[in-house]
C-alpha cells in the first residue's frame, strides 16, 4: 500500500484509525474514540474516528479534519502537504508540531532537508 501523507505530515495510512477504517473493524475504532477521547479530553465516537485519510478523494474523514486549519490552508494553497508550502513551517504548524510527532522529520525529510 502506498503511504498517504497527511498537510501536516502525518501518516495517515500507518494511523490506527485510518487502518480500522480500511478493516472494517468497528471494535477498534470504538476501542481508539475511548482512548483518544481520554487523552484529548474529548467526546468521540467510533464514527468520529472513521477515516480514510486527509486526501482521499471519499470520506469518510475525521471529525477533526472538517475544523483543521492545517488541512484547509493546504487545500486553500493547493499542496498535498505542508513540505510543498512556501512559509514552511508556519507558526500553525509549527505550534502543531510542538505535540512530539514524527511529521517534522517526514515533512523535513519531503522537503529534502534530512
């Protein structure tokens, strides 16, 4: 399967709900809205978890990923991810960035900067 690179860098085709979403396994998308909604303070479904990553051209997406800024401005600018963006990296992702993820190195490592 070809990887699917998130605006921000993330990948979504290793995300746990993009992989429960492709499996059809409702059980752990339920068991990720538990786990996510502890750790993010928030209140989600299984539903909400459904997702077959930020570029697919059908849903369903991540409750997130109708209200993400990164998201919109990619698409606003027309780059499939924030390493083709010339402000690279803004202080919105930046800010997104501080969380410890791995999507710096995959954008840095886009961009060529690795």
């Amino acid at each position: 399967m070809e990887k699917m690179i998130a605006t921000c860098g993330l990948t979504c085709t290793e995300c746990p709900a993009n992989i429960a979403t492709k499996n059809e396994d409702t059980d752990a998308l339920e068991a990720l809205a538990r786990i996510w909604s502890e750790q993010y303070g928030a209140t989600l479904s299984a539903d909400d978890c459904t997702c077959n990553g930020c570029h697919s051209s059908v849903g369903p997406w991540m409750s997130h990923c109708t209200e993400c800024g990164i998201r919109a401005c990619g698409t606003e600018k027309g780059v499939e991810n924030c390493a083709e963006c010339t402000e690279y990296a803004c202080d919105k992702l930046v800010k997104f960035l501080e969380f410890g993820s791995e999507a710096k190195a995959t954008l840095d490592r886009l961009r060529g900067e690795s």
